[in-house]
C-alpha cells in the first residue's frame, strides 16, 4: 500500500495517510473535522526508474562512469583535476590582462617600476 500526502482545504493541515489505491481520495479533516476537504496533493513528486536502453546523455554517462575500470576512473578524474587548475590560471592572467588594460599609461608605469597596482 502506498503512502498519500493529504491536505485539508480549509485548515490548510498536512498529513501522510498510509492507505490502499482503492481507498476514497477525499476524507474528513482529522484537524478541524470538515467533511471532504481532506484530499491527496503532491508534495513530492513520484520517482520512477526504468530499467533498459539508456534515453539521455546523463544517463549514458552514468552507464560509461560505472563500466570504467578504477585505473581508468582514477586517471579520468587527474586529467578534471589539471582542467580544472589550467582553466583556473588562465581566467587569472585575463583578469590581470584586463586590470592592467584598463589602466591610464601612468598607472601602467607605476605599476612596472613599483610592482604595485595604483
């Protein structure tokens, strides 16, 4: 039997009722006691898992992730790891490129004689 969020109308009370798929949709409110106003809302929604052919890109990298040997898994994740520090340098020398672009040609010069930004 599955479990049902319920939610009365009136009182705006929650409750999750434990019951067979034949069972009424609607109740009375164990709250403020209204008749039919205690129904079934879906406060989360319904998981589902399909097993067979693989239907998105997310899914194929999952499938491929979980095929991987570990020496292979391992060295997939240094090669995101170097990405990652390359792509990290590199944002970091165009905004340096930009900072020192953006400044008027005597800022420029203090800042080769100084090593100082203005």
């Amino acid at each position: 039997m599955p479990t049902y969020d319920f939610e009365c109308s009136s009182c705006g009370h929650q409750e999750e009722i434990f019951q067979s798929m034949s069972a009424s949709s609607t109740k009375q409110c164990p709250q403020c006691d209204a008749e039919n106003c205690f129904t079934v809302v879906f406060l989360t929604a319904p998981i589902s898992f399909v097993k067979g052919e693989v239907k998105t890109i997310a899914q194929q990298a999952d499938r491929n992730t979980k095929n991987m040997g570990s020496y292979e898994l391992q060295e997939k994740r240094l090669k995101d790891e170097i990405s990652d520090s390359v792509s990290k340098q590199k944002r970091e020398t165009r905004d340096r490129h930009k900072a020192i672009v953006s400044m008027t040609p005597q800022q420029q010069q203090h800042w080769i004689k100084t090593g100082e930004k203005p």
